[in-house]
C-alpha cells in the first residue's frame, strides 16, 4: 500500500488526525514504539476494572463540539473528580472551597474565609509574587500552602517552590462555595469500559495500518525520504537529534497492587501533600466507573527527574526551556512535511480536549 501520511505515535494525537484523514480517503500508516495503541491514556482490563496505566485520566471540557465528538467513540459515565488531600493524615478536601477552609480555621462563611486569607496574605509581606510559593500564598494564604502545596508541588517538579515559575499555580482553582468538583466544565465524565476503545474506533479504517514496537528512530532517515507527509507526537528535541540540547521533562513511576478487598481509601484520587510520602497520590480505579467488584486496584505514583529513554510525561516549561523550544519550533519550521503535535512535538501541557482541538485544527489546515 502506498501511504499518504506517517503517523509517529498511536496517542490521542496522532490517532485523530488518521480518523480524520481516512474518512477524507487518506491511507495512514501508524507506528507506535509501545506494544499497544492509545499513548498515555491507554487502559487495560485487569479483572474487571479498567486500570488507567499512565495516570488518572478525566475527560472535561467546556467545548461542546469536542464533547460531541469524543462522545461517537464511547459512552461517558457520570463521573466527577473530587480529589482529597491526605497530610499526615489529616484529610481536606479539594480544591480549595469552603470544606478545606472549615476544615482548617472553623470558618462557615465565605466573608471569614476570604478574611483569613487575606490576614495570612499581609502578614507573608508578598507584592507582586515572583515564584510558586509566593503566587501560591497570595492565593490561598500560608495554612493552605504549608500543607496542601508546598510538599506535593516540590515532590512533582523536583525543585524547591521558590525555584518555580508562577504561572504553575495560578490555573489553581479556589472556591468559596462547598462545592468539590475539581472542574468548572460542563462536561465530564470517564468513557464506561476505558479510553483505550476511544483509539481503537478511531483507527478502525481499512485505510489504516498500525505497527506496534516500532521506534521512529530505528529508521528515521528511511521514514523521512519514504513518506509524503509524517505527523510526528515525540520529543521535539530528539527529532533534531538534541541540536540545541535537552529540553527538560519530568518522568513518574507507577507501583500498581491488585488488593483482595472491595474499598481501599473510598475515593479514585487521593494526593499526599506532605513531602516525607514519597508519592504524590494514590489511584483507585474501581471508583472511576463506580465498581462493585470484590477486589480493587490502587497505583501509586512517584515522580521522577527525566533522562533519555524515560517516558517524559510534563515539559519543564519554565523560561530557559520555552528559549530552547523556540529554536526547535524554528528547525520545524524549516520541515515542511512534517507537522509536529501533542504534548511532547509542541513541549506544552495539554488536557485531552486539547489534543484533540489541536489536532482538529490541524485537519482543518491539512484538508482545507
């Protein structure tokens, strides 16, 4: 089969934009360095229970359009996060809303919530916050920092709070309601049966072939001069063969246990915001789809410092890696056959509905 396009990587990505090229008639060749499809979002079946491999995965947006697109590809359950903070083990509520604040001070009031803060906000002396701990602090207050941030936010990047850009924080929701929905989005929800169903609808095509375990750079050169076009979702960075050096990342390690009874911690998410625990959070994945099994599932996860032949999970983007990126941004510009996507091919965090609207977008360019 001759092939119009390459894609690197079976992600959300790269899997979006094939089902978009095949329904325009578009053959896609897909390689993928894994042993199975669907990137970081891939679930697997264990015993009835759909364990999240690379994390807890919730699909939330504001998009309608998204909503509705990501919805021909699998049934949406009900599910809303509301993750709990555990600090040596006392438990709050997250995010931040009037249960933490009652929790901590005795307040009930929105007034006596935002007067605390704002007493612990004059008395740190903070102006214009010039890293995470101080943006965090002019925020929610010291109390809420000491426990529920610090610990948890330096045992995920690595690096002291001081040492950390601000803008980190801010997307830090705060609410003065009892309210303990993590999201403001309209829509939410968790596919019933996983994600990992999503990918293979997605890929499903007669003009669509998937090889598995194959590394794009076992034979890059061969790929480049053979295909007319490649959608690329690596590492910006190792495509250009480190040129400029490495971007930084951070890596995380999964330590899954199948238990032999029904409820663990009661919860899909708990975070370990003191900084002796040495992961940052527990998952529980029955309680993503409301499991009545007999036995349950948890994963800790630990974060780690990135080196090469780590998965990177998040781009460091601080100032001295956005400076190193735009100059790969700028060799890729130079690539006209390649369009470079997804988290790790634009070094920027995104959400799964992100992914998804950036790759419409790229569709939209590709065939208009």
């Amino acid at each position: 089969m001759k092939y119009d396009y390459l894609v690197v990587g079976s992600g959300l990505f790269g899997s979006t934009f094939a089902y978009e090229a095949a329904k325009r008639g578009k053959r896609v060749k897909v390689i993928e360095k894994r042993n199975h499809i669907g990137g970081n979002i891939y679930t697997e079946d264990v015993d009835g229970i759909q364990v999240h491999k690379y994390g807890a995965h919730i699909f939330h947006t504001n998009d309608e359009e998204i909503w509705d697109y990501v919805n021909q590809f699998a049934a949406f359950n009900r599910y809303t996060n509301s993750p709990i903070a555990n600090y040596k083990g006392e438990i709050y509520n997250l995010p931040f809303n009037m249960n933490t604040f009652y929790k901590l001070w005795g307040v009930t009031t929105p007034e006596e919530a935002k007067e605390e803060i704002e007493k612990q906000r004059k008395k740190a002396g903070i102006g214009e916050p010039k890293n995470l701990e101080e943006q965090a602090i002019s925020l929610v207050g010291t109390d809420i920092y000491e426990r529920l941030i610090k610990g948890y936010t330096e045992k995920q990047w690595g690096r002291k709070a001081t040492d950390l850009p601000s803008f980190i924080i801010k997307r830090l929701p705060v609410r003065f309601t009892y309210d303990n929905n993590y999201f403001n989005d309209r829509y939410q929800g968790i596919p019933i049966g996983g994600y990992t169903q999503i990918v293979e609808k997605m890929l499903a095509s007669d003009l669509i072939e998937i090889e598995l375990n194959k590394d794009f750079f076992m034979n890059k050169d061969e790929y480049v001069q053979t295909y007319p076009k490649i959608i690329y979702t690596g590492m910006i960075d190792q495509f250009f063969d480190y040129t400029y050096g490495e971007l930084e990342y951070r890596s995380l390690q999964f330590e899954s246990t199948i238990l032999n009874q029904e409820n663990y911690q009661g919860n899909a998410v708990v975070n370990y915001t003191d900084a002796e625990t040495p992961f940052t959070r527990i998952i529980e994945h029955k309680h993503f789809e409301f499991g009545n099994q007999h036995k349950t599932i948890i994963t800790k996860e630990y974060p780690r410092k990135w080196k090469r032949g780590d998965e990177p999970y998040y781009p460091v983007n601080d100032d001295k890696n956005n400076e190193k990126y735009r100059k790969y941004r700028k060799l890729a510009e130079d690539q006209p056959n390649i369009i470079f996507g997804g988290r790790l091919g634009r070094y920027q965090y995104y959400d799964m509905h992100q992914v998804i609207a950036a790759a419409l977008a790229v569709v939209k360019k590709e065939f208009r």
